[in-house]
C-alpha cells in the first residue's frame, strides 16, 4: 500500500473564526462580487481588444502589458466598486445578515450588481466605436446633460437588449453560485471585532492604491494611445476625469516663467501688419493694432458662419475627401478653400470657442462652459466696434453645453430652438438643419431690413447619432443611414441655403464660411490623431474674393483673425490667432486638445504636453497619418507651453475680459 497520505484541504485547515478565512462567509461574499467584476473587466479589455488589432490600431506584443496593468487597474476599482458592500457586511450584525429580508437583499445584490456590470462591458464597447477611448470628460460632460444624452443614446444603440441580456446574465449567475451564496450564510462566523479587523485590511489596500495608482503610471510612457486605453479601466478613467474636471494649469502641465510665456506668444503671434500697445496702455501681454489698410478700404460686407456638425475634411471632395458634399463643392469652386487647417477640439464647444475667443484649447474644459465666462474680448467684440451686430443661431436648446449663457454674455444675440415655429421634423438635438437654415435666412431679412449689418453663427445639428432626418430627400435614408446620410443631409441643407441667399438683393455684398466644429470622430493610435482633426474652411464671396487654395498650416483659432482680413478691418485685438493669408508657410502652425492631451503642430513636427507634466517632441508623417518618436525639440514645446499657459493663464486672471 502507498505510504502517501492524503491531506485535507487548506480551507479546512483553517479556524472557523478567522477574520480571512475563505470559509468566513462575509469574505465570500465579498470576493465573489469582486470577481465578478474582474470578470466583466476582463471580458471587456479582451473585445476592445479585438476590435483594435482588427483595426491595425495595436499590434499582439503590445497586449501582454496593457492585460497586465489593466488587471491591476481592474482589480484596485473592483476594491472601490465593492466599497459599500464591505460597509454593508463590516455592520450588518449577524441576525439582520442571516435573517429571511438578508438573504433576499444579498441574492438581489447579486442580480443587480452583475447585470450592472455586464451592463458596463456594453457601455464601454459602445463608447469605444465613438471616441476610440475609455469613459474620459466627455462621459463626464455627457451627464451634465441627461435629457439630451441619454434620449440620443436610446437612439442610437440597441439600450433595450443591452439591458435586457445584462438582466438575464446577472439572474443566470446569480442561479448558478446561489449554492454557493447560501454556504456563506452558514459559513458566517465572524465578531464584530474580527469584521473590524478585515476592513481596516480593506481600508489600507485601498488607501495604498490612492496613493502609488494613477492613469499616467499605468499606461506608462506609450506612443500607441489606444494600447494605454487598453490597459485603462472605464470606471477609473471616469472618476479620474471627474475629479480632474476643475485643474490647477500650472500644477499639471509643463510651464514656463510668466515673462517667458509672454514673450513667446507675442512672437508667435506677430505679423507684419500689427504692433504691439505699450505697458502703460494695457498689461495684456497680446493687446495690439492690427493693420489691415494696406489691402484697401474696409468691406462692411455680411458675414454668415455655418458652423456644421461634424464636417470633417473627410467627408468634402474638393478637398481629397470622400466626395460625400456637392453643395459645398459647389460653393468652394468660387471660393477660397483652406485645405489644411484644423479644429482644436473634438467636441462642438472647442469650435465655438476656437472661433470666437482664438484661445488654445486648455483641459478639460472649453471656456463656453466654464464660469465666469462673460464680457471676454472675443470676435464680437471687434464685430461690434465695427458696427456690426452679431447672432448666434443654433437649431437645438441653448441651454445645451452653456451656449446661450456663453454667447448671450459675450455680446451675441442669441436665436435658439425656442425662438423657431413648431418645427416639420427634429430629434433629441434639434430642428432639421434645412428648417435652422430658413429661420436664419429670415433673422438676416429682418436684420437687413432694419438697417443691421449680419455677423452670424449658425450651429447646426443634423449630423448627429441618431442620424434622423425628413422623408422624401434623394441620396439620404431617413433613418438607419449612419453618418453618410448625416453628411449628406448636412450638405442637401447647405445647398438650399446657399441656393435661396442667391436670391436675396444682399447676397453680393455677403461672405459666405463653410467650416467645421470638428472632425466626424478621434481614431488613430496617436496620441493626437491629428488626421481626424481636419475641417473645411471655406470663404464665398465671388464679388470681392478670387477663387484661391491656400495649403499654410493653420488652426481653428486663425478662422476669426482670418475673416476680419478679409473684411479689410483695422482693430485692436487680444485674440492669440493670426490672419492666415498673411502666414509665410513656415510660419503656420495648429494646436489640439484630446482628452488630456495638448499639443502644437509645426512643419513635421508636434510637441505634445500630457498631464502630469510630461513633454515630448514626435514627427508627424502627413502620409500616413503616424507619429513617430523624434528628439526633443526644445523651442516647439517651449512654444507650446508658452500658448496654452497663456490661453489658460488670461483667462483664469479676467485679463482676457473686453
């Protein structure tokens, strides 16, 4: 006979009483809802990961890592998810615990829990396909905002069966461990003392992950942006950027001396037409006279800015798109096209702001929803002097991301959904855009006929999840058509517009702006995808303008400077972007936001800023799209630092008020 003996198993080794034991029924609990969680976690890194190598976003060599942080990631946020829970079994005193409404609560936790969790792994995916990230501000932004959120939401994506699969998979787990949950009921043999015991344990794992865990460290100093976002975990990522939603600049990001940030935004934004005020005028370090009398009388011509949802450079043929807009072809043929300039931001609020105020755009928030954000020296300010007067049209509610407050308190008349007859159609966002169109194009009318000269904004909706639009238009499916029927409806309505200002007795005298609030969407394993950040920028006016392509390197905050050279005007300006058509190609430059993320682009080169004071120099292949790893390029990021500490700098100090 063997002489081996057989021994029981370790869990029986151990004392019934024993504050961690396995057999301690509390901690089963508690280790069950918590694997569960790393579970889902998993399941979810796995299927984003999928879909990225199917998308030659990451390679396989950049998986192990990515797993590897994101289970620790996973793991810290299940001990915070799991937070109340331990509370709950911490006080609960046995005979609550164990009585019949005890059981019932912990076997609808249960329930509950897991669905919400499996929930969670369809709300990554979902968020993922949009913004090729983790739950960041924008999530964040998005709950400012439920009614209009959470309607386009319902609209978009298949909620209902999302929800309804998350349900029967948390009562199918719930079913399969519910031996499992009634032997921790039996097994539950723990003091009051000894729970104490085992939360203090919690509590200094949790403490030692507040303080040695963060995102930065986590995903390490990665060039791939999308293999970070694999190794980030959603909930982490979330509650990081809420509670980063109101940052100290300077404690975050790389800065120079205010004296040396002052001087290198005034170099960067002097051209040959303007000079500087002296000190004993102003202590603005940006207050300058531009002069544009040399290119003639000033035009009082009208100006109307259709800013289009979404409309990247992707989308407009005559820009090496993908041919999707032949009413903006159309326009751009008897205009000046710049075929490289591009939007700051990745949402609509950084248009605004780009457009109006020329600031870089600072994380995390645009200046259109910060407080105190009234009485800026912004583009209607110029307007304004000049004997304009400037409206913001916008098809949906205002109220939306603070734009009437913002655009209301900064000298714009504000005309929003409110103001519009009951619309023929319209969804969560707003009026159909070709209906935005009429209603501006009968503000203008008015305007005109009382003597106003137009300076106008005109947001518009339509293409947008959940690409929803009127019947009966040729070449767009009314629903279900994704974002090619939200192009081109977006440019059918354009095309009407464009068609009825022709005959109006004031359109010779009237420039006509195409451009973008931003690209379509962020893809791309950069850390600036900056491809994706390409929009039109379009100027019609054949009577006074020749038809022109303009290749300079520019950026969104150049659109309003730009204009006001057209118009010949001659001003004081505080705006940090230039007039583009007076650049020297090398001068040109762009600066970006993304997440985090600040960046300048000059040439070939873009020097990025990252939170946590991180600073790097990397080249921008155009063909590609790529970036690549390159040397320091001290004077680029220095540049960079010097414009966004200033933008954030003037706005934080009231020095950029009128």
């Amino acid at each position: 006979m063997s002489s081996v003996k057989t021994l029981p198993p370790a869990a029986a080794l151990l004392p019934v009483s024993a504050p961690l034991s396995l057999r301690n029924g509390r901690l089963a609990l508690f280790g069950l809802v918590w694997l569960a969680y790393l579970a889902t976690s998993f399941i979810t890194r796995v299927v984003l990961s999928a879909v990225s190598l199917h998308d030659g976003l990451v390679s396989w060599a950049m998986l192990p890592r990515a797993f590897a942080m994101g289970m620790l990631l996973d793991s810290v946020t299940g001990l915070y998810l799991c937070g109340g829970l331990a509370v709950y079994l911490w006080l609960a005193p046995r005979r609550l615990f164990a009585s019949r409404f005890g059981r019932r609560l912990v076997f609808a936790g249960f329930v509950v829990t897991i669905a919400a969790f499996v929930y969670l792994v369809a709300a990554e995916v979902f968020f993922f396909d949009e913004f090729n990230a983790r739950f960041n501000y924008t999530a964040v932004e998005y709950l400012i905002y439920p009614t209009e959120v959470f309607t386009n939401i319902r609209e978009s994506y298949p909620v209902g069966r999302a929800l309804l699969t998350a349900i029967s998979i948390g009562l199918s787990a719930t079913f399969l461990l519910r031996h499992r949950i009634r032997q921790a009921f039996q097994d539950d043999a723990g003091t009051l003392r000894l729970r104490t015991l085992a939360m203090l344990v919690f509590g200094v794992l949790v403490a030692l992950s507040l303080e040695g865990l963060s995102l930065q460290n986590a995903q390490g100093a990665n060039t791939n942006r999308i293999s970070g976002e694999l190794a980030d975990n959603g909930v982490y990522s979330f509650f990081s950027a809420l509670k980063n939603a109101d940052i100290d600049y300077d404690r975050y990001y790389a800065t120079l001396s205010d004296t040396d940030a002052a001087v290198r935004l005034r170099r960067l934004v002097q051209q040959s037409n303007t000079q500087f005020l002296p000190p004993s005028v102003t202590t603005h370090p940006l207050a300058r006279q531009v002069d544009n009398s040399d290119l003639g009388p000033p035009r009082k011509l009208h100006v109307i800015v259709l800013l289009q949802e979404s409309l990247g450079s992707e989308f407009v043929g005559s820009l090496g798109g993908r041919d999707l807009t032949p009413n903006v072809d159309r326009i751009a043929r008897d205009g000046v096209s710049f075929t490289h300039l591009y939007a700051s931001g990745t949402r609509t609020v950084r248009g605004m702001e780009a457009l109006t105020t020329s600031l870089a755009p600072v994380p995390p928030e645009a200046v259109v929803k910060r407080s105190h954000n009234e009485g800026l020296f912004n583009l209607s300010t110029v307007a304004r002097r000049a004997g304009y007067a400037p409206t913001f049209i916008y098809g949906g509610y205002g109220t939306f991301d603070n734009m009437n407050a913002f655009f209301g308190g900064n000298g714009w008349r504000v005309v929003d959904r409110v103001d519009m007859p009951k619309p023929r159609f319209s969804n969560i966002w707003g009026i159909a855009d070709e209906e935005l169109m009429d209603n501006a194009l009968d503000v203008f009318d008015q305007q005109v006929a009382h003597g106003e000269k137009i300076f106008s904004v005109v947001m518009s909706t339509s293409n947008h999840k959940p690409f929803t639009f009127p019947e009966g238009i040729a070449g767009v499916q009314a629903k279900g058509g994704g974002r090619d029927a939200g192009v081109r409806y977006a440019d059918y309505a354009i095309g009407k517009f464009y068609d009825k200002l022709k005959t109006r007795p004031w359109y010779r005298d009237t420039v006509l702006v195409v451009t973008g609030d931003h690209g379509a969407r962020v893809y791309g394993r950069a850390q600036i995808p900056v491809p994706t950040y390409s929009v039109p920028f379009i100027v019609h006016a054949p009577a006074y303008l020749a038809p022109q392509r303009v290749d300079t390197l520019a950026s969104q905050i150049d659109i309003g400077p730009t204009l006001l050279g057209m118009l010949h005007l001659s001003y004081e300006s505080r705006l940090p972007g230039r007039d583009i058509l007076r650049m020297k190609p090398e001068d040109g430059y762009a600066v970006f936001n993304h997440n985090r993320n600040i960046a300048m682009l000059r040439g070939d080169q873009i020097a990025t800023l990252g939170f946590g004071k991180t600073v790097q120099t990397e080249t921008y292949d155009a063909a590609s799209g790529e970036l690549r790893p390159a040397p320091h390029n001290p004077v680029l990021e220095q540049d960079a630092q010097a414009m966004f500490q200033m933008s954030y700098d003037l706005f934080a100090t009231g020095r950029q008020r009128e």
